[in-house]
C-alpha cells in the first residue's frame, strides 16, 4: 500500500497545523489497530485543523486517505473519510485563493474510486463515503447514478442515508438526470416505510425549495420509531437531535416548522419535546409571528423533565412584560430546584420572568439574590450577538434588575449593605449600573454611592450620580473635589478615561453648573472612542453649541455608535433635526433590509423624542413595525426582548 509515499516532497509543502509531523508514518500508523485512530486524528489536524482552506499537503495527502478508505487492513476507514469530505466541503466552500493548486485535479481523480466503496461489504464505510459523496457537486449526475444503481443492495439505514445525499445533489444535476431523479423521490413517499417516507420528504425539499413542505411524513416519523437513524452519518444521537436536526432542515418554512412543533411538544418522549422546544426558540427568536406556540410553552413549564421546564420557562421570560399573562406562572416556579448540567436553575429563570412581568411577588427573592456571596445571575451584560441555536443563559444581574425601579425603596437596603468600598468589583459595577439604570428612584442611595468615588468604582459611581441628577446634590462636594484630576489614584488606563469623562458630567447633571463638563467633554472629542463623550454632551445642550462643527463631522463617521451619538448630540444641541435625522434613521431603514446592528436601539430611541418626523421616515417605520422578523444583532432572549422594546419605543 501508499506506493510512492516516500517520494512526496512532505516538508516543502504548507499544512493546516504545524507541519512537524512524520506523513508517511501516520500513514502506515492506519494499518495498525493499537494506534489507527490516533493516527487518523493526527492526519485531520495536520490537512483540516479548523478548516477555512485546503493545503498543498491535502492534495498530495488525498490519494492516500482514499486509498487508506478502500483497504480492510485499516480499522479507522470512517474516521479516514470524514478527513476526505471535511476537506472536499472546504474546497466548496472556502475563497479559491485559500485551495491549493491541483485539488480539483485530484478530488476528480478520487470521485470514482469513492464510488466504488458504495459497493464496500460493510455498510458503515457505505453510509460515510455516501455523506462525502454528497461533496461531488461537479459529479453529481454520476454520483446520483450510483447511488440509485446499487439501491436494492443496501440495507435501510443506507438507504435512508443516500436519499438525503441524492436531496442534495439534485440541486447540482443536469436536465438528463433531474427529472427521473425527482421522479423517484417523489415515489419513494409512498414507501411503506415512514422513516424512507420522511428521508424522501427532506430529500424534495432540498431539491425544491420554496414549496410548501408536506409536514404528515414528518410529523409521522418524528413521532415514531427513530432507532432507523442509530447508525446513520447525519443524525445518529438521541431524539432531541434528530427533531431539532430534521426541523433545522426546514429552515425556508417555519410555518411547517411551527405545525410541527406544537405536535412534538406535546409528544410522550421527553426527548422529542426537548427537541421541539429547541426549534421553537430557533423560531421565536427569529420572527415573532410564531406566537401559536406560546400556548404549548405555558403548558411544557409543567413538564416532568427539568431541562424542558427550564427551557420553557426560559422563553417564556424572555416574552415578559410588566403586566404579561405568565406572572402567576413564574411565581409557581419561585422555589423549583430543577437544574441540568446544560440548564440555569428553573427558579432564577422564573424570578426573572417575575420581575420583568412587574409583578411584587418577585420582591423577597430579588432582595436575597443581590444578597448571595454567589448571585444566581451573571454580573456582567449577556449578549451573544448572531449566533445558531438559543443559548440558555440567563440575563446579568443589573439586566433583570432594571425594570425594577418602582420598588427601589423596597430592594435598596439589600442593595446598600453589599454596596459597600471593599465591595468586589465585578457586585459593585453591576449594582452601580442598576441604580444608573433607576435615576431618580435610586436616590436614597446617594450617600453610599459618594463614598465609591475614593475607590475604583469611581467612573460607575459618577455615572450613578449624574443619572440620579439633582436627587445627588449632595454629593456635590465630593464630586468637586475630583474636578481637578478625576482619574487620580486609579490603576487602569480605562478606567481614568472613563472618570475624566464621568466626574465632569455628572457634576453638571448634580449642580446644574455646565463648565467643568465642557471644559473636559470638548477636548476629548478626538478621542478614538468618541461616543461616550458625544452622548454627554447631549445632555448639555445648548451650552455645548461650541461643538456643533465637530459634531456634524462626526457625523458623518463611518462607525455606527460614533455617528448615531454625534447626530443625536446635534439635535439636542441645536434644536435642528433635518441635519441629524438621516442619521439617526439609517439604522432603522436598515432593519428592513434584515440588517440589525447594535446602535439601532439607541437610534430608534433618539428618533422617538424627536416632535415630528418625515413623511418617508414615518413610512418606514410603520413597515419596521409590521415586519414580523426580530430586530435585534443579538440571540436567544435578547433577540427577543429587544425586539420588543424596540417596537415599543417605535410606536
């Protein structure tokens, strides 16, 4: 075996890893069952690494993977093959300046010697040469062929495995093979048996998208016997993946999507409701028109699997709304010790739900979660920006917290006794930026706040003070002796910048006397994070009217947040919001084009205080409200919950 192994120039060639391994040795390690499966793993590091190109050591490597992939002596022939067709997705899907030259040559001459391992007396190196087939998008014709040649041969875990292959290539075949390749899908929906009726049903939608996908054969399979797919090459876990997985197929339909979710989340299998509440937090996070499913959420918050109540109860939360229809459903769950490895705990999922639903219920355990030594929320913002799936994490402290306002007298003591100047720092930011978030409720809290100013805290304290306004006038002192030097005794350059910033402005907000803010805001305008200094003065108003040259250039940046803050400076400062209000609109109009950056909140918001707005702006907005998908750069519940508050700035 691997004639001509030694003779290939490994060292002069480029290698996805480091390029220090001995190829011909790993090589031949395949043909020893001790040390196969490391060597195997080797050869996928060293030729695919994490993918994004295809090396020159690949194209010389292939010959020998598929080589390897043929020969009964070598024990790892699927783990050899899923190196081939990591490598063959690469090369169709990475920019051609990132595939080495010669690896269409030898992915052509490796096509027909795949096939023939569909003729392999073991099935499992069937079902894996099968998947990497479905790379032979330049073959497809040929491949399509094959598979449906050698068809009454294979047995039915096979068979369900090239139905999906030949799915996917009917997308690349040419009009002699299309039509009969339909033709025989299509007929394989009247097979008596329902896992080939629903490997058909995936298989059609593949090759005809944008129809309205037929959700029986689904619905049917789903529901049944999935022990078909255990040694299957696409989904061989367990039930919940192969719902979530069969679903995501349809990702072009949700509505056949949401149909058959509400069938599966009533389902016996613990697994396939997990499965299908997986898909309906896809779905719920995307668009918001998939409302039919809340119903069947309310009623999994019962489920007897803990993960699937806190998963339910998850999304629910995300929908909360101060007078939402869940508080009475969250309030059951106050003392639920349901946990999973994967899962937060179903009683902080629905304190969160509580509170967010405005609901006083939620009071006692808010005061004893700011008071734990190990809070059961993070301490930090939870954004995850675009990402696949529905992460299950859960809010940070200061985000459940700031709807809560209106019972600041009530949470403010638990608050005060853990604010304290030994506070750890991570606690004494996220209490600062709840009390920021209160403004004028979180008055009470002043005196403690003031004595942060001598520590670290000092740019969070000062921001909690100027959002408190003319509440802190007490604190007028304290702030004035830091004028000077507001970053003085701070360790971090960030957080000297930030107090520079901070100290000046909130002492305006506190005593109503604008210099000191203008003196330290105006020079900073050419910092390169410039838009904390633009959204303070803002505030200012008329008396930064200095500015407006600098403002209407920054403007014109080309980075969102610097933009959006000078624009709405502007209009603060002038009055004049014809000049600002393209730019405060731009990342509105652009949610239309599906478009979410993280400034459209804020845009969205300047924009609302605004009297009157243009026609053509109105217009847009109206088609923003109407469009059902979520307006939100973020996932899971933020993609939600922003969504909803963005609407509601909107109307």
């Amino acid at each position: 075996m691997f004639d001509g192994l030694d003779h290939v120039p490994w060292r002069d060639l480029t290698y996805a890893f480091r390029g220090e391994a001995d190829m011909p040795s790993l090589f031949r390690a395949l043909l020893d069952e001790a040390s196969a499966a490391e060597a195997a793993d080797d050869l996928l590091n060293e030729l695919y690494h994490q993918g994004g190109a295809v090396c020159s050591a690949a194209v010389a490597a292939l010959p020998y993977l598929v080589e390897a992939a043929g020969s009964p002596r070598v024990v790892c022939r699927g783990e050899v093959l899923e190196c081939v067709g990591r490598l063959a997705y690469e090369a169709r899907e990475a920019s051609p300046r990132a595939v080495a030259d010669g690896w269409t040559a030898a992915w052509d001459r490796a096509v027909p010697r795949l096939i023939a391992l569909l003729d392999d007396p073991d099935p499992r190196v069937r079902r894996a040469v099968t998947s990497v087939l479905e790379e032979a998008v330049t073959h497809a014709d040929t491949v399509v062929g094959a598979l449906r040649d050698r068809w009454a041969a294979q047995d039915r875990v096979t068979r369900l495995d090239q139905v999906l292959t030949a799915g996917t290539l009917t997308r690349f075949l040419t009009v002699a093979t299309l039509p009969e390749t339909l033709a025989w899908l299509r007929g394989l929906l009247g097979d008596p048996d329902e896992q080939l009726r629903f490997a058909a049903t995936l298989a059609l939608r593949e090759a005809l998208p944008g129809r309205p996908t037929a959700t029986e054969p689904l619905v049917t399979a789903l529901s049944g016997d999935l022990s078909a797919w255990s040694g299957s090459e696409r989904f061989s876990g367990a039930p919940e993946l192969t719902v979530w997985w069969a679903l995501s197929r349809l990702d072009r339909d949700a509505d056949a999507q949401e149909e058959i979710c509400l069938v599966l989340l009533g389902h016996a299998d613990p697994g396939r409701r997990t499965g299908a509440l997986r898909t309906a937090a896809d779905l719920l996070s995307f668009s918001r028109r998939h409302g039919r499913l809340l119903p069947g959420l309310r009623e999994r918050a019962g489920d007897p699997d803990a993960e699937n109540r806190v998963r339910a109860l998850h999304l629910l939360a995300a929908h909360a709304e101060p007078g939402g229809p869940d508080a009475d459903l969250f309030a059951a769950h106050l003392d639920d010790p349901a946990r999973t490895g994967r899962s937060p705990a179903a009683a902080d999922v629905a304190l969160w739900g509580l509170a967010w639903s405005g609901d006083e219920r939620c009071l006692p355990a808010l005061a004893e979660q700011v008071g734990r030594d190990r809070p059961g929320y993070p301490l930090h913002s939870s954004h995850t920006g675009k990402t696949s799936g529905y992460p299950l994490w859960l809010p940070g402290l200061h985000q459940v917290l700031r709807p809560c306002a209106r019972w600041a007298p009530a949470l403010l003591p638990a608050i005060l006794r853990r604010l304290r100047p030994d506070v750890e720092e991570d606690l004494g930011r996220t209490l600062l930026q709840t009390l920021q978030a209160w403004g004028a409720a979180a008055a009470p809290a002043v005196p403690g706040v003031a004595r942060l100013l001598d520590g670290r805290l000092r740019h969070w304290a000062a921001d909690t003070l100027g959002a408190i306004g003319a509440g802190a006038a007490s604190a007028a002192p304290a702030l004035r002796r830091l004028l000077d030097a507001p970053g003085d005794g701070l360790s971090q350059p960030y957080a000297r910048d930030a107090a520079a910033v901070a100290v000046p402005w909130a002492y305006w907000r506190v005593t109503g006397d604008p210099g000191p803010a203008l003196r330290a805001l105006v020079p900073r305008l050419g910092d390169a994070h410039v838009h904390p200094v633009t959204r303070r003065l803002a505030d200012l108003g008329p008396h930064a009217s200095a500015s407006v040259p600098t403002l209407r250039l920054l403007a014109r940046a080309l980075e969102p947040w610097t933009a959006v803050e000078a624009a709405h400076a502007l209009a603060a400062i002038t009055g004049d919001t014809a000049e600002s209000g393209h730019v405060l609109f731009r990342p509105v109009a652009d949610l239309l084009e599906g478009t979410a950056h993280p400034v459209a909140g804020a845009a969205a918001r300047y924009l609302a205080e605004m009297t009157e707005l243009p026609s053509g702006y109105v217009a847009t907005i109206e088609a923003v409200l109407a469009d059902d998908r979520r307006h939100s750069w973020d996932a899971g519940w933020a993609a939600i919950h922003d969504d909803i508050e963005l609407r509601a700035v909107l109307r």
